[in-house]
C-alpha cells in the first residue's frame, strides 16, 4: 500500500519497545523491523505512556506525508 507505514509496540517482562518496520531494501515485498529506529522505554515506564508515545509517532508520520 503506497504510504502505509508499520510499526510493532513489543512489550518483554515489562518492558517496552515500538519497532518500526520498512520496506526491505532487497526488493521483495516483505516488511524488515527497522532497528535503528527502534524506540526502548525504560523499565517501569506505564502502558500509557508508551501508548501516548505511538500516538504522537503516527502523527507525525502523517503531518510529514
């Protein structure tokens, strides 16, 4: 889909990630997890917080197309 953009909230023994992902620079079709960009909260960091962090991620990523 032209635009679209992925991305993973991954939580591990409480704690919390948001992976982007890209297109694979290989050509094919395939989502690749975009790790340089990776966002890692510290540990304790809320649900929400995390949630809230996502939600400005998304806007930004639409204000920017």
């Amino acid at each position: 889909m032209r635009g679209a953009s992925e991305w993973a909230i991954n939580e591990y023994n409480g704690n919390y990630d948001i992976l982007p992902y890209r297109k694979d620079p290989e050509g094919s079709q395939a989502w690749v997890a975009d790790n340089e960009h990776k966002t890692q909260f510290p540990a304790g960091t809320t649900r929400d917080h995390v949630i809230e962090r996502m939600i400005k991620i998304i806007q930004a990523a639409a204000a920017s197309k």
